[in-house]
C-alpha cells in the first residue's frame, strides 16, 4: 500500500497544526482527543492518546469500522459493544464511551477526529451532549479541511513554480524576468552563464544597475515588443554587448512586468551561420558559380528537376554532387517530400542490403522484433540519393536493378514485394564506365542509372569561380566566427589560383576557414593559408606585391557587373541578380549607385 508520497497531501503533512487543535480543543472540553490517519496511525491526541502517536490500530478497532463506513459513531460501552468485539486492544482499553467523526477532503477520506470519555461524569455528558458535540466536530473538521486544502494549494503552486523553473533553465536563451517596479524577479541559469554572475544574485536589483541605457520609463512606453535590442552589462572593467528581444507582461490590461530574452553575439553568429549552411545551400540559387559551365549545368539541372526521371552525378570529391542533388528535390514535385541520403561507401558491406532495403523480424540474429524500414521506404513520396554508388557490391546492384525496372522492393527476410515511389538520384567520383570494362560495375543498372547524366567540373576547370567562391566563404566565416575580414592580398590570390585544388570546393571553403581563424588582420595574407597550398604553389615577386589588393567591394562590384552583363538589367533580372548574390533588390540599386556601375 502507497503512504507518504511527495505529491500526497495528507494529515500526517500538517501533524504540529493538528496537534495544536487537539491540544486547544480538549482545553475547553473535558474529553481526551484522538486523531487518526487514513491508514489509522494515531498521530495526535492528548491524555494516553499523545503517548500512542505512531501507534497503528488494527482491522477489528472502531476506528478502522469508521474508514469503512465513513459516517460518524457514537460509542455507549466501547469494550463490550458490537463494533469492538475483535478489537486486540479490548482487554485493556478504559474507555467508557466515544464520539468519532470522519475527516474528508472532498469525497476522500483522510482520518479522523474522536471525542473519548474515561469515568461516569465524562461518559454521561458526552452522550447528553452528543449533538451539540458533533455539531462542534463538524466545524473542527472544516477547520482541519481548509487547512489540508491549503497545503494542497501550497504543493500544487510549489511543483508549479518547479516546473517552469525547469521549463525556464532548459531554454538557451538567457531570460530575465522584472515585475512592474523594474525589480529583477527571475533570472535562468543560461542567463547567469551569459552575464557570468551566479544563480540568484541579481534577483532583487533594479534592472537600470545590471543593464545600462535601460529604464522603466522607457520600457513603459513601450506600444510592441522590441526585437534584437542592443543593450549593455557591466562586468568588471569590461562592458559586454548583447541583443535581447523585450516583452512586456500583462494582467488583464496592466503592465505586471517585462520579460528580456538576452542572446551573445557570439550566439547569434552561430545561429546566423546555422541559417547559412542549413538554408540557402539547399537551392540552386545557394550554389556559388558564374562560370559557364556551372551556369549551363544549373540550368539543364533546372530544365530536369520537375520529371522523375532518374539521374547520375559524376565528379570528383568536394564538387558538391550532394548539394546539387538536393537542389533538384528542392526544385522539383516532390520537394515537400523526405530527401534521403545514403553513402554506399560508408556502410559496411554486410549492413547495406539492410540499411537499403529494410529487415522483417527474425531475419538476422539482433534483428528488432518488428522489423525495420529502410531508407528506400523512408524515401517514398520524396527522394534518395545514392551518393558513391560505385562502391555498392554487385549483388546489391542486381536488386537496385529491380527497384529501378519494376517499382518494388523486398525487405531481408520478407516475402512479399512492397511498392513505393521513390526519384533515385546516384553520385560518384569513380569511372563507372572503367568499371564496367573490370566487371565492377553492371553494365544495365549503369544505363538504367544515367538516363539524365551530370558531370560537375572540379574547381581547377572553372577557376573563373574561385574569386566569387572566396568572396562567399569569407562573408560567411565573417559572420560565424565575429571577423571583419575585408578581403585578401594579390599574393594571397596568386597562391590560391595557382594551386590545383585536388579536393575541389570542399576544400577551398576549409582553406578560408582556417585562414578566417588564424587572420588577425583585415586582409588575408599568403601567410595565412593552409601550408600545403603555401607548399605547392609560388610567391609573387616584390613588384607586383606592391600592386592593389584584391577587395571584397572589387569582388562585389565584379560580380554585379557581370551578372548584368549575363541576365540583363530589367527590373525581373535585377530581382533574379540580388537572389542569386544573396541580397535584396534595394541593396543591389544601392550598390550599383555607391560603386557607380552603368546601367543601361
């Protein structure tokens, strides 16, 4: 049987009060007073009854015919009645007669509350004053009822306020919370990690000695929610910067207080490069390039995203084979559907029909006992993408050659055949032709794969993109890491066109990271490359280092210029213009006016 559990309001959780009614009660009357728990513990009483707190009374008490009955007694010979003929404390008990009464709280029962007399005069007034008595009880009990419902309350608003304090510290942001005054209230732990100050110590500060240029007077004025707010703290000798969103707190129409939603810079630098890596990368207007040969190439893959017919991306590594994939899903129907991406090269052999396909249960020793999808089930209605197909093993290949003729896959272990709907898109940096040629490679399912063929350049043959590409990548690790990196010097260039770039765009995206974290200056310098393309290629001589650096505005203005050149200067081009660059439609009329480039 369940006693005493944190949540459980009970008799027992307010023993000292209940003690204090007996003891006052009994003051004015002249009974002993017993009261009872649920489970039948004495635990209060006065006379002999104080001295048995903690004593539990058995199945054949009176008290226990009470929580059974749950109605009221009146007891004339407690040892020789009916009601007490299997009570094992009835041989010693000198109780002459009794008056108890049930406690509740709402429909439950909780204990009781006993009126006991132990002589001639006692016993004679208790039965001629049973009424009045009850009456009397009944009003103890009500007292008893309010004080237990208000421990209730006082439980229930105390897991409340745990509650949110672990709603409140699980959020990233940092919160602090002021009432009407402008007296801080609340602050979470992510807020005193941010501010660096310990829990609780800024509780009770106004909020214009912890956050300087804001007041309640301001803040009062307010008529919508302020959104990225520049505020500052003074921590020591330094004054740190933060972005907060401020919103005020109402009851019914009165402002109670405000609530400050503080985030680091560093913290929104993060979140703005999340943006970029997750967002725009996924679109064909995400994939960096000017060149002929990837404007072509976007274009086809452009013309091709809306059939389902399936296709083959070839290209070396780092080429992004898997970032034009997703443009495709992206571009085409069924871009509300999964997108799923397998690697064939990365799961072992004896795992890839099962990862591929799905098991039933029992079809391997560890198999779940219901089976598993594979990732073409989950692909259904969307896409896979089968990336390093040229390392799928050839009895793999012969049931991809089925999915591809017949629409169908079956699970390891199964049986029967399930249909889905699924654009395959495969990838490879290998020669599946070669293969073919060394019986690596099934001939059928290559010409099945390939109906729609894509070769991606590597970065050496279209090198006209490296600047834009560098221009990129530095604006992105600008915003990621807090630099304000300007642009590179003509050595620096020189080294990065003259290297030959084996891992392609991948590895010049991780070039300019660590040149973006190394670079203390406002330019990248030779100096600030990876060693192995310092390693691989050649200085400039002293003459021509001291030609003009290579800006991010030359970059800018270049780019502009010649993506008016290709798409025109109408207002629907300029439109497309500031998409593909990655600004919008005023910025682009401001900085073709700033940097005094001619439209016609």
């Amino acid at each position: 049987m369940k006693r005493d559990g944190p949540d459980l309001v009970n008799l027992k959780s307010i023993q000292d009060y209940i003690q204090r009614v007996a003891d006052a009660f009994a003051g004015v009357i002249d009974y002993e007073v017993a009261i009872v728990g649920e489970y039948l513990e004495v635990l209060a009483g006065t006379g002999q009854y104080k001295d048995q707190i903690g004593t539990v009374y058995g199945s054949g008490s009176i008290n226990y015919q009470l929580r059974r009955t749950q109605k009221s007694f009146l007891v004339f010979d407690p040892p020789n009645g009916k009601l007490c003929q299997h009570c094992t404390l009835k041989k010693t008990c000198k109780v002459l007669a009794g008056l108890l009464y049930p406690i509740k709280l709402g429909d439950k029962f909780v204990g009781s509350i006993s009126l006991y007399a132990f002589n001639e005069a006692q016993k004679e007034n208790l039965l001629k004053d049973s009424a009045k008595l009850e009456t009397f009880l009944q009003h103890l009990v009500e007292l008893v009822s309010g004080k237990l419902n208000e421990r209730a309350l006082y439980k229930r608003t105390k897991k409340v306020a745990e509650q949110f304090d672990t709603l409140i510290n699980s959020i990233r942001e940092g919160i602090v919370a002021v009432d009407y005054q402008g007296k801080i209230t609340h602050v979470n732990r992510s807020a005193t990690d941010i501010l660096m100050v310990p829990l609780n110590l800024l509780n009770g500060y106004m909020i214009e000695e912890v956050f300087a240029g804001i007041s309640m007077s301001t803040l009062l004025k307010m008529t919508k929610p302020y959104i990225e707010q520049d505020i500052f703290y003074k921590y020591g000798q330094q004054t740190l910067h933060f972005m907060a969103t401020i919103t005020e707190v109402k009851y019914g129409v009165a402002i109670n207080g405000f609530v400050f939603s503080i985030r680091s810079l560093g913290e929104m630098r993060k979140l703005a490069g999340r943006f970029i890596r997750e967002d725009r990368k996924y679109t064909f207007d995400g994939i960096i390039g000017q060149s002929t040969k990837i404007t072509n190439i976007k274009k086809k893959m452009c013309r091709v995203a809306t059939m389902d017919s399936t296709i083959l991306i070839t290209g070396e590594s780092g080429t992004g084979k898997e970032l034009f994939a997703r443009a495709i899903h992206h571009e085409s129907l069924r871009k509300k559907g999964p997108f799923i991406a397998v690697n064939c090269g990365a799961i072992p052999e004896n795992l890839l029909e099962s990862e591929l396909f799905g098991y039933e249960e029992g079809a391997f020793t560890g198999a779940r006992r219901s089976g598993k999808p594979g990732k073409f089930e989950l692909a259904n209605g969307g896409t896979i993408f089968l990336d390093e197909i040229g390392d799928m093993p050839l009895h793999l290949q012969v049931k991809l050659l089925r999915v591809l003729q017949e629409y169908t896959i079956e699970r390891v272990g199964g049986v029967k055949p399930l249909i889905i709907d699924v654009r395959i898109i495969a990838a490879t940096n290998r020669d599946l032709e070669e293969m073919i040629k060394d019986n690596q490679f099934r001939n059928d399912l290559y010409y099945r794969l390939s109906v729609i063929p894509f070769h991606i350049p590597p970065l050496r043959e279209r090198m006209e993109d490296l600047e834009l590409l560098v221009h990129c990548f530095i604006q992105k690790y600008n915003l990621i890491l807090g630099k304000n990196i300007k642009g590179y010097t003509k050595d620096a260039l020189a080294r990065m066109v003259g290297y030959s770039w084996p891992g392609n765009v991948r590895e010049l995206e991780n070039a300019i990271e660590y040149s973006a974290n190394v670079c203390p200056d406002s330019l990248i310098d030779a100096s600030y490359l990876p060693d192995r393309i310092i390693k691989h290629t050649t200085a400039l001589s002293p003459l021509e280092l001291q030609e003009s650096v290579q800006s991010i505005a030359d970059l800018e203005k270049s780019a502009i210029e010649e993506a008016l050149k290709r798409y025109g200067t109408s207002n629907h081009a300029k439109e497309n213009i500031a998409r593909y660059l990655g600004m919008s439609r005023s910025t682009l009329y401001r900085k073709i006016k700033e940097m005094g480039i001619h439209v016609d």
